[in-house]
C-alpha cells in the first residue's frame, strides 16, 4: 500500500507539474510572437529554446495547414482542425499525443491580430518520456522490493515477537511443570517493569504464597495427627493394661473413668479444629452487624463471675460507649479464649482487665492481665497452631495450643491486627485492633 501511494503520489506530482510547466512556456513563446510585416513569426529565442528532440514549437492556420514549422520528428503530431477548435473554444489548451511510442504533452494557444481576432495558433509541447521511465523504474522497483519487504517484516516480527514473548514461554513451562510437591520453583526473570516485569513479579509472588499455603496445610495436619495421637495412644495402653488380667468390675469402672476424660479431652480437641477451620472458611463471609462493643464486653465478663469472687482475682471492666460493626459471635469468642488464658496463667493475688474503646480509624479491645506473662522469644510463635510455651504444663491444663490461633484467625477475618505487650512476671495484655469496614 505504501508502494502503491507513492507511485500514484508521484505521478500526480510530476504530470501536473509538466502540464504546468508546458503551459507556461507556451504563454511565454506566444507573447514573445512577432507579427512583423504583416505576418507572425516566432523569433530566434524562441525557437532555439524549444526546438530539439525532445520538444517542439510550430504556428499553424486554423484548419491546420502551416504558417511557421521548424519541424523535427515530434511534428508528426496531427494538427487536426477539430483539436484546435476544440481548444479555442472550450478553452482546454492541453493535450496529449502520441508519436513513435513516445508521449507528447503540448498546448495550442490562439493567435490574434491587431483588431483581436484570431488568426491561428501556436503549438509548443515537451515529451513526457522523462517522467514515464522515472515512474516505470520506480514501479518494477516497488514490485520486486514488495515481497522481499513483507518477508523481511514477517521474519523481523517474528523473532521481535519472539523475543518479547520469551517471559511468556517461561511463565507457561514453570506453570505446567509445577505441582503441588514442587512449589519451590521460582522465575526469577530480570525484567523492567512493565506488563511482562510485574506479570513475571506477581506470578512468582503467587507461588510464594501457594508454597506458604501448602507447608502450613501440611504442617497442620502432622501437627493435628500428632496431638490425635497422643490421647488415643493413653486410651490403647489403658485398654492393654485393663485386659492383660482378670480385674473386679470396680477395676472395669475405674478405667472407664479414665476413658472418659481422654475422651472429653480429644473431643474437645476436634470440636476446636472445626471452629478454627470453620473461621477461616467464614473470613469472606463475616456476619457484621451494628454493635455496642462495650456491652459486648460487660457481658462476658459478667460470664466470669465465678472467676473472680473471693478466689483473690479481681475482675474489672474498662469501657467507653463503642459503637462497632463486627461479627459478635466472632467477638464474643475472641474474647472467652483470651478471658481463659489470662485466668490459666493467673495465680492469687491478680487482676484482669477487660476493656474497648473508640480509637482514630476504628475501635480497640483488650484483656490484659497481671499473670505469669510471655517471655518475648515466644511472641511471634504463640499465635501459630498448637504452640504452646510450656507444652507440659499446657496439655495438664487441657490446653490444645489453638486458642490464639482462632483469635488471630477471627482478627485477620476483620482485616485487624492484634498484638502481644507481655513479660515474665509483669503480665500480659492483648491489644486488639478493628478498622471500620470498607
Ligand atoms: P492454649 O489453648 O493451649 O492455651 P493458646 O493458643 O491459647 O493455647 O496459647 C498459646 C500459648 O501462649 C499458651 O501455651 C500459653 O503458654 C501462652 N499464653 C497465652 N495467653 C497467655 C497469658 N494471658 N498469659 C501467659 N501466657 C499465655
């Protein structure tokens, strides 16, 4: 197309300039006419600027015949009367003629005596054959060069797109051949950053994440079959024992007995690994409703009031009016799991506080206590499942090492953030934090 346009661009270009170019010689010979005794003739200048091979100057009556004609072989153009009557009266000076193949572009201007009429015309015309060999080696230039361009685009564009899209290649492999066993593979493409750079950045971060994902998974289930394992081991050696002799039904009750609270235990243990599951299944789809958080609070700690009483533990409350959009069966547990650890790791004299208000971007809740407190390496780790600081103390206590979990788990459902302010012997305060909902 490109080819095409400047071919046609051009011989516009050039044909109009030698129309142009004829005519303007022709309206300088004709003024320079001299009508000398009578009758007109063209004067040297003229003639040796205009007659040579490839143009031509001539005066003719108006039926054609010769007044003045030098001659050469360009004259063999027809002086045809109707031509130049035509001319004269439509006013269309130029014409085209062919002579021996070759392409004359000439104009038939009038010529007029002294009263103004006309008494015959000047004829001037210059080959176009110039022009046509130009454009005609131009046109098998652009038919020869057009295939070997499009070849030439073709291959160049293929190994450009090539080369844009190696990423893209690399992204496809890595995807195909990662499965979950394997999710330690990692692009790492030095890219700028554009499209294909945060595509290959995101695409890596993706996995990263996955791997995260799938290692926690997996971790959790060792971690789950080996706290299972270790009541349902107590059980087999219960039963073993009971059965190695004959024993009085008393025996029989006594291991049951025993049964029974390992039972308690473990179910127990499953009923909180539902829960944890189920919060996290829930975070997309948290029931939020308006609630006054600080008679949330009232009424848990209300739930406590055994707790406290004459065992030497004094249990206050610390609210301001919290108005908060959280889901409450969520907020009510976070706060039982924390009320129960502050009151296990408590001892006589102590005291626990539970407490909310309105901070800048959302509202604040805690529990803080004046009990055995966290020794700081353990405060990354207590919120992981089954973490326990001293793991057998915890399992006397029943504890499954879940309790934070969940709350964190419930916290993060919120978009929240909670953290541990705590030390051996100081106490510990869990702070919560609850940005208002988007
Ligand atoms: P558990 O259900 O066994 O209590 P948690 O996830 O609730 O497990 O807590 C993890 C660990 O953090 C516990 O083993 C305990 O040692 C420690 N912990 C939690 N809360 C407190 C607290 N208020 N004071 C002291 N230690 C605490």
């Amino acid at each position: 197309m490109f080819g095409a346009l400047l071919y046609l661009g051009l011989r516009y270009f050039l044909y109009t300039n030698l129309d142009e170019q004829v005519l303007s010689q022709g309206k300088i010979a004709a003024a320079a006419l001299d009508a000398g005794e009578g009758t007109v003739h063209l004067d040297a200048t003229t003639l040796s600027d205009l007659q040579n091979p490839d143009s031509f100057v001539r005066l003719l009556n108006l039926d054609g015949t010769a007044i003045q004609d030098p001659g050469n072989s360009l004259t063999q153009i027809p002086a045809d009367p109707a031509r130049i009557a035509d001319a004269l009266e439509n006013d269309a000076p130029l014409s085209r003629g062919a002579i021996d193949g070759r392409t004359m572009i000439y104009v038939t201007l009038p010529i007029r005596d002294a009263t103004g009429s006309v008494v015959g015309v000047l004829q001037t015309g210059t080959s176009r054959d110039d022009i046509d060999e130009l454009l005609k080696l131009l046109g098998i230039g652009l038919v020869l060069a057009a295939p070997a361009m499009i070849v030439a685009a073709a291959t160049g564009g293929y190994l450009f797109a090539g080369r844009v899209l190696q990423p893209v290649s690399e992204i496809t492999a890595l995807a195909a051949s990662t499965s979950e066993s394997d999710l330690h593979a990692r692009l790492n493409l030095d890219l700028p950053d554009d499209e294909l750079g945060r595509l290959a950045q995101t695409f890596d971060a993706m996995l990263a994440r996955m791997e995260d994902a799938f290692n926690r998974q997996r971790r959790f289930t060792s971690d789950a079959a080996h706290e299972l394992r270790t009541p349902l081991s107590l059980m087999r050696g219960q039963v073993d024992l009971a059965l190695s002799r004959q024993r009085s039904s008393d025996d029989y009750r006594e291991v049951l007995r025993e049964f029974d609270v390992d039972l308690t235990r473990l179910t127990r243990l499953v009923e909180t690994l539902l829960a944890l599951t189920r919060t996290e299944q829930r975070g997309f789809t948290l029931d939020r409703s308006a609630l006054a958080l600080d008679e949330v609070v009232r009424a848990v700690r209300d739930q406590y009031d055994d707790a406290g009483g004459d065992t030497g533990i004094v249990l206050s409350v610390n609210v301001e009016p919290t108005p908060a959009s959280l889901d409450q069966d969520l907020v009510i547990q976070v706060l039982v799991n924390l009320m129960d650890n502050a009151l296990l790791h408590i001892t006589a004299p102590g005291t626990v506080e539970i407490g909310c208000r309105t901070a800048p971007g959302g509202v604040e809740l805690w529990v803080k206590d004046s009990g055995a407190g966290i020794a700081l390496e353990h405060h990354a780790r207590i919120f992981d499942r089954f973490y326990r600081v001293d793991t057998s103390r915890a399992r006397q206590s029943g504890g499954s090492g879940l309790g934070l979990a969940i709350v964190k788990a419930i916290v993060d459902a919120h978009d929240g953030s909670i953290e541990v302010i705590s030390a051996p012997g100081v106490g510990s305060t869990f702070l919560l934090r609850f940005p208002l909902p988007t």
